[in-house]
C-alpha cells in the first residue's frame, strides 16, 4: 500500500495498472489505466486494452500525463492516492484524480 509521494514514484516505474476512483472529468471515473512511462516530471497512462481510446493516443500513444506536484497536494489513504490542485484544501471541489494502484 503506498503511504506517501516517493512510494508512488517507485510503485509506478515498474508499469502497474491503477482504477481511476474518482476524477475532475466524471467519464473518466472507472477506468482501469496501464502506466506506459513513469519517471522524475510524472506519468503516463493509456485505458488498458483500448489502444484506439483517445486518452490511449495521446501524447504519440503514451497516454494522459499527469505531471508529479510536491507532497502537499497528495493524500494517501486507505490504498488511494488523490491529487489535488490545492496544497492545503483537499475537497472534491479541488480533486484532480484519485486512483488505486491494482498491480503491487
């Protein structure tokens, strides 16, 4: 279970699949997501098996990219990471994306 931002990092590089549970965009709520590229600037991620998904295509087929902030717009909570466009107001108002990593 990841408990803070520099385990997520590490979760990542290694390509897991992760569900979105929560999303600023609603259609995007559920996916379940391959990570394609993790490294030190952030993520990418493309709709596991839906190559022609346009999320899937984005960025040359590397997926939706989700850039790391630093550690205060992140929570971590029972098995969920959310990220927020806030450091200090962590309402869903402010939620970005919430997702649980599926392959650990």
């Amino acid at each position: 279970m990841v408990n803070h931002l520099s385990q997520l990092k590490r979760a990542l590089k290694v390509c897991p699949r992760l569900e979105i549970i929560k999303h600023c965009r609603e259609e995007c709520m559920g996916e379940i997501r391959r990570v394609t590229l993790a490294n030190s600037q952030g993520f990418y991620s493309v709709v596991d098996g839906q190559p022609n998904h346009k999320i899937s295509r984005a960025n040359n087929g590397k997926g939706s990219v989700l850039w790391w902030s630093k550690a205060p717009f992140w929570r971590f909570e029972n098995g969920v990471c959310a990220l927020y466009d806030s450091d200090t107001d962590h309402t869903e108002s402010h939620l970005i994306m919430a997702f649980r990593i599926l392959d650990q």
